[in-house]
C-alpha cells in the first residue's frame, strides 16, 4: 500500500482538528489500536507540533478487522515483541508484520501484506499461502523461511539462503546472502540494484530487467540469464569466466566482465567503461571481418 506523504499529512492534520481517523491511516496503528507510525511521519513529527496529537489516538476494535469470504483482515498493522512464538488467523494485514524478538511465526492463512513484512528472528517463519507484500520483505536473521507461493513484493527483498521458489518481481532492490548457488525460475524483474553474496553460480533463465546494477562478488564463476535485456547501473563480474547473457542490450553504468572470454559484444551497449577480456575486442572485429567475408563469397558463388 502506497500512502501520499501530503495525504498523510492531511489525515493527521485532519484528526487534531476533528477527531477523525481517516481509513488511509488505519494500517499505521497496530493489532491493540495504538498509533504505531508511518516512515514519512516521523520526518514532519519534530518539526510540525499538530503531527504529535497523533501520538495518542486510539483507534476502536470495530475498525481494526473485517470479515469476507476469504477469513478476517487485520486493517491495522500486527506488531509483536518478544520471543514467545507468533501464530495468527488473518487472511490479510493492512498494514506491515513486524517482529522483534526471537520467535517462530506461523500464519498459514495470511495470504497479503500490505506494507513490510519484517522479523528480527533466527526461528522458523512458516507462510504457506502468502503472495503479495506491498512494501519491504525483510528476513536477515534466519534460513528457515518458507514463503513458497510469494510472487510479488513491492519494496525491498533481502533474505538469507534459496530464492522464494515463486518470487516473480521485486519492486526495489534484492539482496540475497549466502546463497551459493542463486537460482529462481520466476523471478522477471527488479526494479533497482540486485546483490548475490557467496554465490559462486547463478542461474536466472527468465529474468528481464534490473533497474539498478548488479553486483557480485569475486566468487562468482558462471551467470546464466539468457533473457536479461537491461541493468540500469553498473554490471561488475570481474571472475565469471561464463556469462551466458545473449539478450542483454543496455548497462547504464559501468562493466567488468573481464574474466569471461567472448563475451564481448558491441550489440551491448555501455554507459561507462567496460572492462572486458584481454583481447576481446579485437577479436570479435577479426571474427566479424571473416564473416562478412565469407558472405561475400557466398554472394559470388
């Protein structure tokens, strides 16, 4: 869920005045109706006396669930502290799953989240059913994560280990750590940078589009993504020396592939220096001017 800083300035602004919560601020209270906060808000907080009254607001019960066909959504956010272990019932959460705390989470009906889901735990984190997280998806402390039907989340993705099996887009970066062998068969697309840690193979066969760069570490040997077409920053792999890459087309930054002989091509096109294999250059323009010699005596034949 994406909330206007000005219209959340005017909700709240707007609350001082009447006493009225607007629906659009409800997911920035938590499960006990206390104002849990939005990130913009606590820009304008210190400098805007009105923002502070916010503070104290209650939000009823009658507000913060609602019951359809598919279970009862939480409206607000769910915020739990502590390590005595989390189980819940909700199809959905309005606003973000943040735990702090060494707990296991189980939520085997929770199918959306709609702003971050976030955990500080190194326990078991067991998500069947979720698809969809609006805004950041954040699990930096455990490898026991089982999201297997997770396609889409809106914000950041940084998790430990194996890709979600289903992950399809990530709307600003990814970060994937120790993960030594990188491999989804979903994911299309990240709308800013991509970092693999420790990963020695990656394997990304349907792939489109990074908004941001790539980048690697020196551990990385083979990149397999066929149907990459675009990275909007840089593209360093200083030790692949296999870059199976036949779709790429633009690198908005810079490039190092200077391990990975052959790979050059002048199709791709760079906007800053691009490291390439010693030799490379050249020998690609040697290999072309045999080609289209070749083509010529074809034509005379």
């Amino acid at each position: 869920m994406y909330l206007n800083k000005i219209n959340l300035i005017k909700h709240i602004e707007n609350y001082a005045t009447t006493g009225h919560i607007h629906d659009e601020l409800i997911p920035f209270y938590d499960q006990d109706g206390k104002w849990c906060g939005a990130p913009i808000f606590w820009l304008y907080a210190n400098k805007i006396t009105r923002l502070k009254i916010i503070l104290s607001s209650y939000l009823p019960p009658s507000r913060r669930t609602i019951k359809d066909m598919h279970g009862t959504t939480l409206r607000t956010s769910f915020i739990w502290r502590g390590d005595k272990d989390v189980s819940m019932t909700y199809s959905e959460i309005g606003g973000s799953l943040i735990v702090e705390g060494n707990a296991n989470i189980h939520a085997s009906c929770l199918r959306h989240v709609g702003e971050s889901l976030k955990s500080s735990t190194n326990k078991k984190v067991y998500l069947p059913n979720l698809t969809t997280v609006g805004s950041h998806f954040q699990m930096m402390h455990t490898f026991e994560v089982k999201v297997p039907r997770l396609r889409h989340v809106g914000g950041r993705a940084q998790i430990l280990g194996q890709f979600p099996p289903r992950l399809e887009t990530v709307g600003r970066s990814l970060g994937v750590y120790w993960s030594f062998r990188a491999e989804s068969s979903s994911l299309r697309s990240v709308g800013d940078y991509v970092v693999l840690t420790k990963a020695e193979t990656i394997r990304l066969p349907v792939l489109e589009r990074i908004g941001g760069s790539f980048l690697l570490t020196l551990l990385v040997k083979s990149i397999d993504v066929p149907q990459l077409e675009s990275i909007g920053g840089d593209f360093m792999a200083p030790c692949a020396e296999r870059i199976r890459a036949r779709a790429l087309q633009s690198v908005g930054g810079n490039m190092d592939t200077s391990s990975a002989k052959g790979f050059y091509n002048p199709r791709i096109k760079a906007g800053g220096n691009w490291i390439t294999y010693p030799g490379d250059v050249e020998e690609w323009h040697r290999n072309e001017a045999a080609r289209q010699a070749l083509k010529r005596e074809d034509i005379l034949l």
